[in-house]
C-alpha cells in the first residue's frame, strides 16, 4: 500500500470509528497454557475472543493485559498484529471518532494548538521504524523471590513496523520554547478508581527530539488497532514500552523536572544493585532496553536425539542498540550463534541459530545470551527488583536426550 493511502486509512477513511465490541470470553475460553511461574499458580485460559486478536493469552480482562504464547516467536522477526500482547493500565475508551479525535500542545510552547489527525500527519515526513514494543515488566513472573505486579511470562514483547511523523515535527506546530526540559503526554484513558493517577509519562527533550521518536498512526501497515491506541501513540525505539503511549491526546512541555506519579514515582528501577532484604535504595526511571534472546525451537524439558547432530534456533535484540552476537551458554562453556539477516534494523528481533555436531547428553541449563554493539551483555544472574523490572537474565532450558 502507498504511504499516503495508508495515512488517510489510518487516520481518516477506514477507519472513522474503531470501536471495541465486548469479548464474549464465556463462551469463547481456549486451552490453558502454563506459564512456569515459580511464585504461583501459573496457569493461564487463552481466548480468540479479543477483537483483531488470535489467541492471545489472559492476563486480566479489564483492563485487558494479554500475553503472547512463546510460539509466536518461532514466526518471523515481525510480530502479526494479532498476536502483539497487548497492557492497559486504565480503562480505556471503547470508541473513538477520528474526525473528532484532537492533539493538544500546550505547556511551554510559543502557540498552544490543538491539531487534527490531517494536521498531525501534516506535520512532517512520513517514516517507517521496525522496533521492539517491550513492557518493562515483561517476565516479571518468572523472579524468585516473587514480586509485585502483572505475572508476565515473558510474551510481553513484540515486534512490529511503526509509521507515523516525528514527534519534533509534531513540536514544532506549537514552537517550543526557550528552557524546555521535558516533554509529557496522555492519552484518553482514565483512571478506575477516583483519585488515582492519570497515566502520563514523559521523555527528557533530548529523547523526544530524536530523528526516531514518533508519533504513529500505523502498524505493520494497518491503521493501529483500537487496543495498540487508535488513531495514535508515541514509539520510542528502543525505550521500554511504559513511554509508547496510546490514543495521545495531549502533549505539555515541561520547562522542569516531571513530578507526576509515573514518572517520579512508579516504573523506576533502584539505582545500584540491591538484595530482596534492601528496603531503602534510591531509584532511577526505567529507560532504555537492555539486550535480550530465547530459544524459540526447543521448550523447557524438550527430547533431543542422542548421537545425532542438534539445531537450535531462535530470537534476539539489542534493546536501545544494535545486536552485535548470540552466544549458546553452559555451564562454563559458550558456543557463537550465526545471526539471521539484518532486516529490519537495531531496534527489530533477529534470527540466531546453532548447530550441535552432536548431542551426548542431557543439555543442562542451557541459555543464549544476547550482547549488544554498546557492550551490554545479558547477565548470568537476574538484577531482583520489587517490581521485576527490565529483566534480561540468560533464560536457560534443560533438553533431554534419548
Ligand atoms: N494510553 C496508554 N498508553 C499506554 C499504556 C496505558 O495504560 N495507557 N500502557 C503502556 C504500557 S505500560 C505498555 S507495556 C504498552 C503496551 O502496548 P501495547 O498494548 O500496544 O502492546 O502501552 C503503553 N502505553
Ligand atoms: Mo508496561
């Protein structure tokens, strides 16, 4: 599809109302799949049901958290959009009218504006990024100790192709002004509960101000869908999906430090490693991704033949830069894994696979660590943090021969 088709889909033609119909899970509930959690119960129902969503599974309803099963990532590199996992912090609206849908800069501006969807994507060139959209709770279940939060397996991540215009663009419509230090927005969903926090985030102006940053109507070239933020969301490449925020309706620039409660206050990480017994640590914003790979062609307990020679394969990326290698881990031995094609760039999945010349034995714990071009390389051991956060600790598999 031509570009500016696709835009005037997304934003306007096809797309005039997306409305999400209530899943008829009741009626719909598929296998259930087990999670592994060493904290808890683990098993989890599947459901179809989800509007523009296969099976997905079921974290919570409303506001609906869905996981991807780990099979999806035996797929390609790009994630179909009806297998993207899918977190609402709030409750989100069900309904939107593009024609009516606006995007409001104010703050320290030089002209606060509030623009249309033609308008915003008037605003600048149209470009195409491939990037990793990861929770930065993604895995947080499998931490022992157990901690608090959404029990994510490790399927809350995805890939996809993001086009939009930039987000400086975006700026620029309203001028931004002398001393401008942060950049917030919101989208359209509210709180559950009175009193509690809107869900806004915000990006340091550098950040906001990368030729990457976008605002973005489209994924994998469809219009977003309502549960991935129609008609549009931040992409912060590289950056934890926390900042990625949908259905963006306002935008303030901040001339100093962001006091709101999801930025001062949740999604921070401590500040230098600590034990589950540390109670009092200082803390720092969740940001950029560190590196991370699985094994997608062999489960946890799989049967390899023995004597015979043994394939592996599967996903990595770098997080906030490129992959640079893949290596298969033991205990005190590691093997060099050959990278897939680089299709899609330093923010997209990429293919790894391996080749055993033999397999003698049960493969013990058994891992692929991901390092990225800056150096960042997967640890052997997780990084525990009371929310589970950012956790990229080698994931390792045991294979049985026989
Ligand atoms: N408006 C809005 N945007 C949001 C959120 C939200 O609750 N509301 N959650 C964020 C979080 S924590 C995640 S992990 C991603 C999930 O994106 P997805 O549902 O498209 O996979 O959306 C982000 N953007
Ligand atoms: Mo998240």
């Amino acid at each position: 599809m031509n570009e500016a088709r696709l835009t005037r889909r997304a934003l306007i033609a096809g797309a005039g109302t997306a409305a999400l119909a209530a899943p008829l899970l009741a009626q719909q509930a598929g296998r259930m799949i087990d999670l592994a959690l060493p904290g808890g119960p683990s098993l989890r129902p599947t459901t179809p049901a989800f509007p523009g969503k296969g099976e997905m599974i079921v974290q919570r309803i409303r506001p609906p958290l869905l996981e991807a099963p780990m099979e999806v990532f035996r797929e390609g590199v790009i994630t179909p959009n009806d297998r993207h996992f899918v977190r609402w912090n709030w409750d989100m609206p069900t309904s939107i009218t593009a024609a009516e849908h606006r995007v409001a800069i104010g703050g320290a501006v030089t002209k606060a504006v509030s623009l249309t969807l033609d308008e915003v994507a008037a605003a600048g060139e149209h470009i195409s990024v491939v990037a990793v959209n990861q929770c930065a709770g993604n895995g947080r279940g499998l931490s022992t100790p157990r901690v608090t939060g959404t029990q994510w397996g490790n399927g809350a991540m995805a890939c996809a192709k993001w086009t939009g215009v930039r987000l400086r663009d975006v700026l620029a419509k309203a001028g931004v002004a002398e001393g401008a230090k942060r950049v917030r927005y919101a989208g359209l969903d509210v709180p559950l509960t009175d009193g509690a926090p809107q869900f806004i985030k915000s990006l340091p102006m550098d950040i906001a101000m990368r030729d990457d940053v976008l605002v973005a109507w489209a994924m994998n070239d469809e219009p977003l869908p309502i549960l991935h933020g129609f008609p549009l969301r931040i992409v912060v490449p590289g950056w934890f999906s926390t900042y990625w925020v949908k259905m963006l309706s306002t935008i303030e620039v901040l001339t100093g430090e962001d006091e709101s409660y999801y930025v001062a206050k949740s999604y921070r990480m401590p500040a230098q490693p600590i034990t589950p017994a540390d109670k009092d640590f200082d803390t720092v914003p969740i940001t950029a991704m560190p590196p991370r790979a699985f094994i997608t062609s062999h489960a946890d307990g799989a049967a390899v033949a023995k004597g015979k020679p043994l394939v592996l394969e599967g996903m990595a990326f770098g997080g906030d830069a490129a992959l640079e290698r893949v290596d298969l881990v033991g205990a005190g031995w590691s093997i060099p894994c050959s990278l897939g094609p680089d299709e899609h760039g330093p923010y997209a999945f990429r293919r790894w696979q391996v080749e055993l010349p033999s397999v003698s034995g049960d493969l013990a714990d058994i891992g692929v660590r991901a390092t990225n071009v800056k150096g960042a390389m997967q640890p052997e051991t997780l990084a525990w943090n009371p929310s589970g956060y950012a956790r990229n600790v080698i994931e390792r598999i045991t294979l049985r021969a026989q």
